[in-house]
C-alpha cells in the first residue's frame, strides 16, 4: 500500500508534517478542521509538498525525520533547494552544540 509524506503551511505561517495512505482524503480532513488539533487551530491550511513512498512505513519514517528539521531546512526541501540541505544540516548541529 502506498504511502505518502506530507508538508502542510497552516494560516499562521507554521508548517505541519505528516503521513497518510490516501493524501486527498487526509487534506480534506485536515481543511475541514477533522485532520489534526494542531491543523484545526490554524485554517486554512496549504498543502506545499509530499513525497509518494512505495508503503506508509517509509512515509511515516521520513515524516518523523523531517519533524526534526528545523524551518529553515524544511523550507529549502519545499522550494527544492535540495544542495542547501546538508550545510542546513550542519548549521543546526553547530547551534545545539553551542547551545548545550
């Protein structure tokens, strides 16, 4: 069974992430305020990106990984700006070791 990875904007400008089977009917649960407690709180939401995985296990593993990244990093994978990844990457590593 397919899978899907997905990238919400809500009306506040926040990204939510997440991992469906049947992405129209999870986006429509989501606008219609049925998706999320975070989603309710912020319609209308925008779908900006996803990404289609052969099963829903690898949809839910990369949608816990991008959970982790920060704005900026999810930005770039949502505007493909994918050679800005790893320096984004790094860039967070650098700030939690400073901040620890």
């Amino acid at each position: 069974m397919k899978g899907f990875m997905y990238i919400l904007e809500c009306s506040n400008g926040k990204f939510y992430t997440g991992s469906t089977k049947y992405l129209d009917k999870r986006i429509s649960q989501h606008q219609a305020g049925t998706g999320a407690n975070f989603t309710k709180k912020h319609l209308p939401v925008k779908l900006v990106y996803y990404e289609e995985y052969d099963n829903i296990a690898d949809a839910f593993y990369r949608e816990k990984q991008i959970k982790g990244w920060s704005r900026k990093k999810k930005l770039a994978l949502i505007e493909g700006r994918h050679d800005e990844l790893p320096e984004l990457s790094k860039s967070t590593l650098r700030q939690a070791q400073v901040t620890t």
